[in-house]
C-alpha cells in the first residue's frame, strides 16, 4: 500500500520532463521512453515503425541552470558521451545516425543565433528534419573546435585525452554534418520544475483527475521513473497502467434508467446552479443525482460528492478556473435531523445564493428529515428561496423491473423468484423505488422458501438498520468490518484494506498521534512519518466478510478503497456503533481513536469529520467518551485532523464535562501551528517535533509560474506540501499574495495553511477584498486569529481608519469563539511587551478586542499570571480611561461568573485599582457593590483589601458601600473586618466602627484583643500572617502596618496565649535578625519544650530557614533544664527528614557540641563518607607516584575505587545510612572512575529508600495552624 498522497514540496525537474514528455507524446500514439538509458541521456524517447513511418528516437538532455543558454553550452552539451567512453557523443550520434534526433530541455534562456532552434513542432518530427542556417552550422563547428583546444590538466586522465581527440575530430568534420545533426535538434527554453509541474496539472486535470489528486497522481508517477531509472526499462506501459487505476470514476451509474425528468433537472441546473432532490429512503434520490453529474462529469466538470456544506462551499468556491459540481447526499441527516441541521440548511441557501457561473450543486435530502427541520407538512413549504424541493417519485413498471432483474442476476436470485418479483412489481408501486429493488436483491436470500407477497414487500421497505444487524449477525468479521468502514470513510472518500485493518486490529499503537507530552529538541532525529510499526493485516474471518459485502453491493472498491454504495447503507452501519453494554463502549472508543490514529491522513480526517454523527449515536451518558475521543484527535500528526477535532469540541462546548471545557484553551494552542512546524517527507505532510523556525523560502521567481496558473484561474492541486512551500515564499514576499491566491489558501482543508495565507494577504494594506474579509470572520481556527491579530498589529501604522475599523471587526467576531478567545488573550495580554508588539503597540485594538475576548473565554481561562493586569495599566497610561472601561467592566462581570467554579487569585481578583482608572463613580459604584455582595469570601476581602487601599480616591456613596458591607450580618463579616484592620493605613472611620475608638490600633496586644474580642483579633491576627490558607493565596498579608507586627511579637513572649504559637512560628519565619534568638531567650522554662515542637515542626516543613543561632540558644537553655536528650530523641526520630547530607548538621545547629551529637547519630552515613575519604587520597598518592614509587595507572586506580565502592555499598545493603545524598556521593564516585551499571542500580534503590523516608518525615510534620478552621469563611467553588 502506498501512503503517498500528496507530492514532496519541490519535485525533481528531470523527472516533471520526463513525466511532460510521455504525456504529451502518447497523444500522438504508442512510445517508448527510458529515462537515462545506459549509453545515452536523460530520456529516450522511441516510437515504432507504422503505416510507412519509420522508427524514430529521440534523446533528451535536461538542464535546469539558470542563466543565458549559448553555443559554446549547447557544443558542451552536445559533446556529452557514454560512460568511460571517448567517442560516441551525442553530437557524432546525430551526424550519423538515421531516424534519431536531441531535444534539449533547459532552464536558461537562448541567445538569439539559438532562436531558430526553438522547438516547434510535435517532438517526433525533429526525426524529419528542418532546415537550418549556414550561420548557426558554422557557429557550432567554431564552438566545437573551441572545446577541443580547451588545455587539460597537467596529468590528464586517458579519457579526457580521448574525447579531446575526439572534439578535435568532430570539429574537422564538413559543415554539412552540422547542419545535418542541427536540422534534427530542437530546444525548449525557460523551463523549470514548477512550469512543467502548472502544465502536467492541466494536463491531468483534462483528463478529468481531481485537482487536488494531481500531485499524488504525479508523485505515483516520478516513483515509476526511478524505478525504470534502475531496471533501464521502458516507463510508458507502467504510467498508463497508473494513471488507468488512479484515473477518476465515472459518477454516472452504469445501471441507471431515466425517468424521463432528467432533461428537466439539467435545465433547472443550467438555469439555477442547483438542484434539490427529495423524497423517501432508497427512492433513488442519490441515484438521479449521480446520473446528473455523470453527465456533466463528460461535459469536462470535476465532480465531488460528501455530505458535509462546510466541505462543499470550499469546493465551490475555490477560485480555480475548471467547471465543478458537488453532490451532497443526506446534508442535513439520513435517518434523522443532525443537531445543527437548522443551520447546515442556512448554510447551503448562502452556498447557493453566491455560487460562481461555473459552479453547480446538487443536494438529495430524505424528505421525512426535511420536514421535521421545517416543521412542515409538504414539500412545497421547504422551499430555499425560490429553488423548491423536487419529489423523486417511483418509477415506471418498466425500468422498476430492469433494475431489478439486473440486482437479482448480480445476486444470483432463481428465475422463478426473479419472474414473481417482476409480477409484484407490475402490481405494487411501493415496489418501484431503485434502492429498495437494490435492497430487496441484496437481502433476499434471508427470506424463507413459501415466502408470500407481502413478505416481500416489507422486506423491500424495510430499514437498513435491519440489514446491517443482520449482516453482522452473520460473523464478527462482518459486524466489524461495517464498523470500521463507517468509521473510515465519507461520502466520496474510501479508505483503503489496511487503514480498515488497522481500526478494526490495531491494538493500541496510535501511530496518528503525538504523545500526550514532548520535549522539543534540537539536533537529533526528527519525528519519522507516521507509519504501522506491523502492516494492519485482516483476519481470515474479515476478509471473507468484505468480499461477501462487495458481493451484496453494500461495499464498492475503487482506487482509493472500498467505501459504501449508498448512503442509507451507510446509516444502517452507523447505527450498528450504537453500545448496547459497557464492553461494546469500550470497543467503540478504540476502534474510533484508531481510526484518528491511521496513517493515511484523508482517512483520519474522514473519522474526525463522524464525530458529530458519532455524537449522536451514543447515549447521553456515554458522550463524553467521544468528546475524549476528540480531546485525543487534537493530538494528531495531521493537521486537518487536529483542527476538526478541535472544531467539534468547540460546537459541543456546552455539551463537555467541567475538565473536558477546562481543556480547550490547551487544545487551542495545540491546533494553532504554523508553516514551520509541517514536515512533509515520502509524500506526506504531518506536524513535526523539531519546529524548523528557519526553513527554506523558494526564491520568488521560482514559485511565479504558480502564482500565475492560479491567476488565470488554471487549475493546480494545492496540497499541504505545495501550499506550503509557496507560503513560505510569499510570508517573505506579501507584495506578490494576490487576492486569487488568497482565495484559493483559504479553501485548504489545513488551518495552518488558511493561517499563512491570511497572515500574508493582511501583511500589507489592501483594497476590494471584502469577500476575503468576510471568509476570515467566518474561519474559527484559533491560528487564524493569532495570524490575523500578528499581522495587524505589524501593519497597523499603515492602515487607514476605515481599514482599521474591518480588521478589528474581524477580530471581534472571531473572539466568541471561546477557543479563538483563548488564544487571543495570550496575545492580547503581552502588547506591553516590546520584543512582542513593539514599543508602540496599537492600544487602541487592546481597547476594542478585549471586551469580547474576555465575554467569551472558557470559563476554565484565569488572569492568575499578572499579565492582564500589567498590559492594562500601560493600556490605561496609553489611552484615554474611559476607552478603557468595557475592558474592565467585562473582567469584573467575568470575574463574578468564575467564582461558582474556581477559586480565583489575587491578580484575577484585583479589578478594583483598575475600576476606579478607567469608570466613572457612578458607572463603577454598581459592579464595587456586585463585587462586595458575591458569595464568596476570598473576592470579598481582596475587593476590599483595595478599596481600603485607594479609600481617599473613593466617593462618599463608596465609603458608604464599605461601611455598609462591614455591618452587614453575614458569616465571614469577620474577615472583612481583619482585611481592613491589618492594611497599611485603615480608615479611622472604619476603625472606630469596628473596635469603638479610632485610634485603636496604637493601643497595646490586650487592649486592641479586649476592644475587638477574641474572635476578631484572632482574624486580624491570621490575616497578617497569611495563615492558614487561602489568607496567603489571596495576598492580604503582611501589610505595613507597623501595628501587627509589634501585637505578634508580644503574643509571641506569652506562651499561655492561645496564639502563642502562630506569633512564635511567624518569627521563627519571618522575625529580623536575632529577633528569633531573643524570643526564645525571653520564654520561661515551662515553655521550652513547646518553642522546640513548634520550631522542629516548622523546620520539618520548610527548605531553608536554619536559624542556627536560635536553635543552639534553645538546645543551651534545654540542657541547662535537664531537657536536652528529650529533645533530641525527638530530632532523632524526624532529622532524616530535616537533613540530606552530613553537611546540613553544621547548617542546622552551627559549630559545637551540638552539631557533634546530631552527627553521632548517623554512624553509617559518617562511616561511608570517612572511608571514601580515605581510599581516595590513598588512590591520589597512588596515581601521583608519591614517596618513591612509580605511578599507577589511573584504569587501575579506577578499578581499585570501583571494587572499595562496591564493598560500601555491600556494607549499606546490610545496614544501611540514613540520608539520601551519601547515596548521591557514591554514585557520582562511581561515575568518575569509569561506572558500573549493576552496581548504580543497587545504588538507585538504596537512595529511593532513604529519599522516601525524608519525604515521608517531611510530610507528617504538623503546621501551628493545621487545626484551624477559618469560621465563617466561604469558598463559594466548593459548596
């Protein structure tokens, strides 16, 4: 199987002539061409002998050099000979051979004395002659001559002897064998890889190939000449074969009889551009349709068929110049409505209503499912605009009983039953619709032998659910293959054998997708192309069930794989999907991930694209399988598969789980690439782990021939691989992005392709491209946004306002989308940053976007980095303030949304400094009251911890507000209280309030407690600390008021108060120098026992903070009250929690007796790092050669610690140390004297043990505050 399906970005351009030539050549007859035929050129062509033509050969030299192309180059040229050869050249080859002729195909441009040899006829005549001029005879013959008398090296090889020689003799000849070798060479200037590429693509596309087939058309076929290259073998007959298999299926049905409207529907499509079809299952609505585009198929139309209008409308609005026509079968749902069938039927009405004059389309709808999207009872009442709906009735007895006899022979139905059907038929005209004749061929061997007539017409009208489920009642190969081929393909995309296998047995490799997580590096490998480690291989059992549902019709093979007959039997597979118990869920889910995961990219696509329908068929409980399901597509190695998946979860946004939406801003910059992240290799493009933030621009002139074939509206298959290397070029060059290319980028399927192009177009300022613009508000690709965004703000100094104004609109409409909203913020919120948007950012935007941006953000999006904050105080230093407020006003609404669902942050939370810069008083006293009035403590405090901040630049109404909210009776009032207590400067007005004298707080620790009570001044009191939390997240600590710092140090002095240990331990974190030894210098002995739990506690649970000093102050006071071993078996049992090394003893108790006891209890780890010590200054001795003797040699040295290392380490596995890093020790050691690999393990395991016991000490201590509930608070996210 070949992946192959797009072309490389740059073909070769010997392989596009050769490839030109045989094409162009086989319209004129049977040839032979072998490329690089040994003893010859590049190409030879050869055509036999026929009706009194003799044979002929052509030899063809290909030179791609730019430049001018002159004699002395043509006389080099011609002077080319065999390998290892010294006579032979091409040009003695043309002199005297009959029936031959050059034809020399280049890139440069000729000199006018070349003119007259410019090719003008049909290859093949040049074997006849033509005449020449004496003058260009000579002018070669003097070009030769000039070639021979070149001086050769000073040591000239044998060869090159010869051929000089040879030159020389060839220049001797008459003039008349120049002019006879001339008269039968020709020459074809200026071309290159990319001209003969833009005229292979007309030339495949008359032949009716898909446009966007081309390439992978062309890539099959320069793989057949690499291959002839090195068999020397003709490549015709393997060509024709290739372009035979890959050549486009005709769309009209072989078996098709008219109904006698179809020349009526060809008027109505000639008329209207479209044609709508209606009526019930299987009455032959798809049947009709194909029969119409057949018909225009042979009229020269490219015809493609699906069932998405999103797809459609990029068809038939690309602006290439070929005639096209779309089929759209069941668009708005087969069975029944799809969930957003009201809008697809508003977007196929704007479809028809701008379709170009060369674009047709018809659609064919279930008319049950039509109806019950328009609420109506008849046909006639669905009209769109003034095109109705046209009824497809059942047809005439006689072409009924055709189409039967020809299913039921294809069958292989008894002519007894084939007569009796024929009989029902002339009777019943409920039996005169083609798919349920097709349908009653197909199942008509489950009927029983006496079945009557009635039977037979239920079995006819019968659901194809029905005959799907009995299909796979057959055999598990049957109901698995119908699952996977519902799974893997499109209406008008097949998917081939192995992707099939691969779904149905792929197991759980997901060669599609990238890992969950990656490291992107640089300079090693990059990711390979997506391909199955194992070919997916069919089981026995599967392979006879697709061979027995081709031969029921239900499945059809083409070029490009196996795919459903019709679309109702597509339905009927769909509803087998449907779980009916857990496990068959559980299959679901893998089979649909493994079809995201193929390696074949319109495959996975095709599965990204039954998403929405896969939506539906599962119950309601089991659909966030699927979103996860999409989540995982999001990780795909294809780019159109990551941006449908993207966009179904976008569509389903209020459909998805809490975590699933907290996702999606995530997913967003997942799907927003660039062209730097696409690698195309072996044919295929796919998004590539080393970003390649410098890739190759084709110089400009390189890509004009295909700038200019899509000017004239030629036709050029633009795929991922093209498309991206032209974009590349034109990011560098956005003066030559035209509006037609724009147009045609943007109806690529990749968004990272729509992105470029739109990046490019809006690079520079433009005119008349108002439907460009209206396309782009309409794409919903988060790397559109982020491309559009970038290049305005690039070119916003030379737009003009009403330029201005349509780009910004853009902008707004793609920002509600929330993942479109997602990734603008992360842009938006970094216009303050210079090396982003410049030292003038356009402020104004920020202004006008971030209103909706904000509106329209998943709720899961926080402020929490500060960004936002600090990009709106320059905006607010930039602009007018009350440009300003909508921002504000959409923070603080979204704000208040957020707090049911998030514990927010203090940054998120600080709306109020930038409220009262940019509203009004009256304009912003509501939201401050909103604000105030929310359920959840945490906003409460930090509003008002910044109101209290800003009280001077508040109004009266607003200290009115805060007055009010301290005295309203609510459970947290408390912690309001404390936040205004313990800012900088409280208000004396709200002091007195709350503790009945403004001057308060100068009083000392008992009055201010007395005054407030317990409970108030207890808050105060863990407001300032930040302790326990969330006081700390929401950053109301530590203010400057010199009050509290000076009420902590007394509490922290009288170990009989309740908050004695949350003052001792916020010294022990936070005290000034010495402050923490004087405390402790001050507690009486009663309380030393209790100072050491609370600091060997806080130790415990903090990295750092040794405070040396205070400790060996405490274990002073300790001994001298008889209290020091208590203490330490307490540090014996939680040091190896505290230390890691034997260092950290120093760093914990300071030189002393102390510190000398604390390592006494670590014999072991002492032991080990003594003894290694040792043997390494004995081993330096060694190697040094001191006291006489010679040195060692440092592998012996070497082997010497490793063996000392190991017996260590033997020593520790029976009894082992206790800190993690002697283990570190050990093993660096043994790095640096050459390692051993079993042994690092042995000592990887003895670390893991000690490291878990210090994390698990480090995690039992007990925090002062750790039984502290803060009453009263509310966390509005958790109730």
């Amino acid at each position: 199987m070949t992946i192959a399906i797009i072309g490389p970005e740059k073909f070769a351009f010997q392989d596009l002539v050769c490839v030109d030539l045989a094409l162009t050549a086989l319209a004129n007859g049977p040839v032979a061409l072998v490329p690089e035929q040994a003893g010859h050129e590049d190409a030879t062509l050869s055509w036999p002998a026929e009706e009194g033509v003799p044979t002929a050969t052509l030899e063809v030299q290909i030179k791609g050099a730019a430049g001018t192309f002159d004699m002395a180059m043509l006389a080099e040229h011609l002077l080319h000979y065999p390998d290892r050869a010294g006579k032979g050249s091409l040009l003695e080859r043309l002199m005297d051979a009959e029936g031959r002729a050059a034809l020399f195909v280049v890139s440069a441009r000729c000199v006018d004395i070349l003119t007259p040899l410019l090719l003008d006829r049909a290859p093949r005549a040049l074997v006849e002659g033509r005449e020449v001029t004496t003058a260009i005879a000579e002018a070669l013959r003097t070009a030769v001559t000039a070639v021979g008398h070149k001086s050769l090296p000073k040591k000239p090889s044998k060869l090159k002897e010869a051929r000089r020689l040879d030159a020389q003799a060839l220049a001797a000849r008459p003039l008349g064998d120049y002019a006879r070798a001339l008269c039968h060479l020709a020459i074809v200037e200026g071309q290159t890889a990319e001209v003969v590429e833009v005229r292979l693509h007309h030339e495949l596309q008359r032949r009716r190939f898909d446009t966007l087939s081309i390439r992978g058309v062309l890539a099959s076929l320069t793989d057949l000449l690499s291959s002839a290259k090195r068999s020397q073998t003709d490549v015709v007959p393997n060509m024709l074969r290739e372009l035979e298999s890959r050549a486009p299926q005709a769309v009209r049905p072989a078996d098709y009889y008219d109904r006698g409207i179809e020349t009526a529907l060809f008027e109505r499509l000639e008329d209207q551009r479209a044609v709508l079809l209606a009526g019930p299952p299987r009455a032959g609505k798809t049947w009709t349709a194909r029969r119409i585009g057949g018909e225009l198929q042979q009229l020269g139309f490219e015809v493609r068929s699906g069932s998405h209008i999103d797809e459609a409308e990029r068809f038939l609005t690309d602006p290439i110049g070929a005639a096209r026509l779309y089929i759209l079968d069941d668009p708005l749902g087969a069975r029944e409505p799809l969930p957003d069938a009201s809008a697809r039927l508003g977007a196929l009405r704007q479809l028809i209503e701008r379709l170009p004059p060369n674009r047709r389309i018809v659609a064919a709808q279930t008319e049950s499912v039509l109806l019950q999207i328009r609420g109506a009872a008849d046909l006639d009442d669905c009209s769109i605009g003034v095109r109705p709906w046209i009824a497809i009735t059942p047809l005439a007895p006689e072409p009924a009983i055709a189409i039967w006899r020809a299913a039921a022979a294809d069958q292989g139905i008894a002519k007894t039953a084939i007569d009796r059907v024929t009989k029902l038929i002339e009777r019943n005209e409920q039996l005169r619709e083609p798919g349920a004749l097709a349908y009653l061929a197909q199942t008509f061997d489950g009927l029983p032998d006496n079945v009557g007539d009635a039977e037979i017409l239920f079995q006819a009208r019968s659901d194809a659910v029905d005959f799907a489920r009995a299909l796979a009642g057959i055999s598990v190969g049957s109901r698995t293959m119908l699952s996977a081929a519902a799974l893997a393909t499109n209406p008008g995309q097949a998917a081939a054998l192995p992707e099939l296998a691969f779904i149905a047995n792929g197991g759980t490799a997901r060669p599609g997708f990238e890992p969950e997580s990656y490291v992107i590096s640089f300079g090693t490998d990059p990711r390979p192309v997506p391909t199955y480690l194992v070919p997916p291989q069919l089981a026995d059992g599967q392979v006879l069930a697709v061979d027995d549902l081709q031969r029921r019709r239900v499945l059809e093979q083409s070029d490009s794989g196996l795919n459903f007959t019709h679309p109702y039997l597509r339905a009927g597979a769909q509803a087998l999907l449907r779980p009916d118990i857990p496990g068959d869920l559980d299959r679901l889910v893998e089979q649909v991930e493994r079809s995201l995961a193929c390696v074949h990219s319109s495959t996975s696509l095709a599965a990204a694209r039954n998403l929405r329908w896969l939506r539906a068929a599962v119950p309601a409980k089991a659909r966030s399988s699927i979103f996860e399901i999409a989540r995982n597509g999001v990780r795909s190695l294809f780019p159109a598969t990551r941006d449908a998946c993207f966009a179904f979860l976008v569509d389903m946004a209020d459909e998805l789980s809490p975590s699933q939406r907290d996702r999606l801003p995530g997913l967003a910059d997942r799907v927003s690439i660039g062209l730097e992240d696409i690698d195309i290799s072996n044919g295929i493009g796919f998004i590539t782990d080393q970003p390649d933030m410098f890739a190759f621009a084709s110089p400009l002139n390189e890509i004009q021939p295909y700038l200019s074939a899509i000017e004239a509206g030629e036709p050029l298959g633009l795929d991922l691989a093209l498309g991206r290397r032209i974009l590349l070029t034109l990011e560098r060059h956005p003066d030559a992005m035209t509006a037609e290319a724009c147009r045609r980028f943007l109806r690529a399927d990749e968004a990272v392709i729509r992105a470029a192009a739109a990046s490019a177009w809006l690079a520079r300022p433009r005119e008349g491209d108002e439907d460009i613009i209206e396309w782009l508000a309409h794409d919903f690709a988060p790397s559109i946004s982020a491309a559009i965004l970038n290049s305005v703000t690039d070119s916003w100094k030379e737009l003009d306002a009403s330029r201005r104004k349509e780009l910004t609109e853009v902008l707004r409409a793609q920002a509600t989308s929330p993942g479109c909203a997602s990734v603008l913020l992360n842009r938006l919120v970094l216009f303050n940053r210079p090396e982003h948007y410049g030292d003038e950012p356009p402020w104004s935007l920020f202004a006008d976007l971030m209103p909706t941006v904000v509106e329209h953000l998943p709720l899961s999006v926080s402020f929490q980095n500060g960004r936002l904050n600090a990009a709106l105080d320059d905006a607010l230093m930039a602009l007018p303030a009350e440009a300003l407020a909508p921002v504000v006003e959409a923070w603080a609404y979204r704000l208040q949304r957020r707090l049911p669902y998030r514990m927010l942050d203090e940054y998120e939370l600080s709306v109020v400094e930038p409220l009262l810069a940019a509203l009004r008083p009256d304009r912003r006293l509501p939201l401050l009251r909103d604000l105030l009035g929310v359920a959840d403590t945490g906003a409460r405090v930090v509003t008002m911890k910044w109101l209290i901040d800003h009280w001077d630049d508040l109004v009266a109404d607003e200290h009115t507000l805060l007055s009010g909210s301290l005295a309203e009776g609510r459970d947290d009032a408390r912690w309001l209280a404390a936040t205004v207590l313990t800012r900088s400067e409280p208000p004396g007005r709200l002091v007195k309030q709350l503790g009945g004298d403004a001057e308060l707080l100068e009083g000392t620790s008992e009055q201010i407690e007395a005054a407030l009570g317990f409970e108030l001044f207890a808050a105060c009191i863990r407001t300032y600390r930040g302790d326990p939390q969330p006081l700390w997240w929401y950053a109301i600590h530590h203010s400057k008021n010199p009050t509290w710092p000076r009420i902590v140090r007394a509490l922290a002095r009288s170990s009989d108060h309740p908050l004695f240990g949350e003052a001792f331990v916020e010294i022990a974190a936070f005290g000034e120098k010495g402050e923490l030894r004087d405390t402790v210098a001050a507690l009486p002995d009663t309380a030393l026992i209790q100072a050491f739990e609370l600091l060997l506690q806080f130790k415990l649970g903090c990295t750092g903070f040794w405070r040396d000093k205070s400790w060996a102050h405490l274990l002073e006071r300790a001994e001298s009250a008889g209290l020091l071993d208590e203490m330490f078996d307490r540090i014996d049992a939680v040091s190896d929690g505290i230390l890691e090394d034997l260092r950290d003893t120093l760093r914990w108790f300071g030189e002393g007796p102390y510190a000398d006891r604390l390592i006494e209890l670590y014999p072991r780890d002492t032991a080990t790092l003594v003894d290694l010590r040792y043997m390494q200054d004995i081993c330096d001795m060694l190697l040094k050669g001191e006291a006489g003797h010679e040195p060692t040699e440092p592998d012996i040295i070497a082997l010497l610690l490793r063996a000392f290392i190991k017996n260590q380490v033997e020593k520790l596995e029976a009894e082992p140390c206790r800190l993690f890093k002697t283990w570190d020790i050990l093993s660096d050691a043994l790095k640096a004297n050459g390692g051993d690999a079993s042994l690092e393990v042995r000592i990887a395991a003895g670390r893991k043990a000690a490291l878990e016991r210090h994390q698990a000490l480090r995690e039992s201590h007990v925090d002062v505050t750790a039984d502290i509930q803060l009453d009263g608070w509310i966390d509005q996210a958790r109730q």
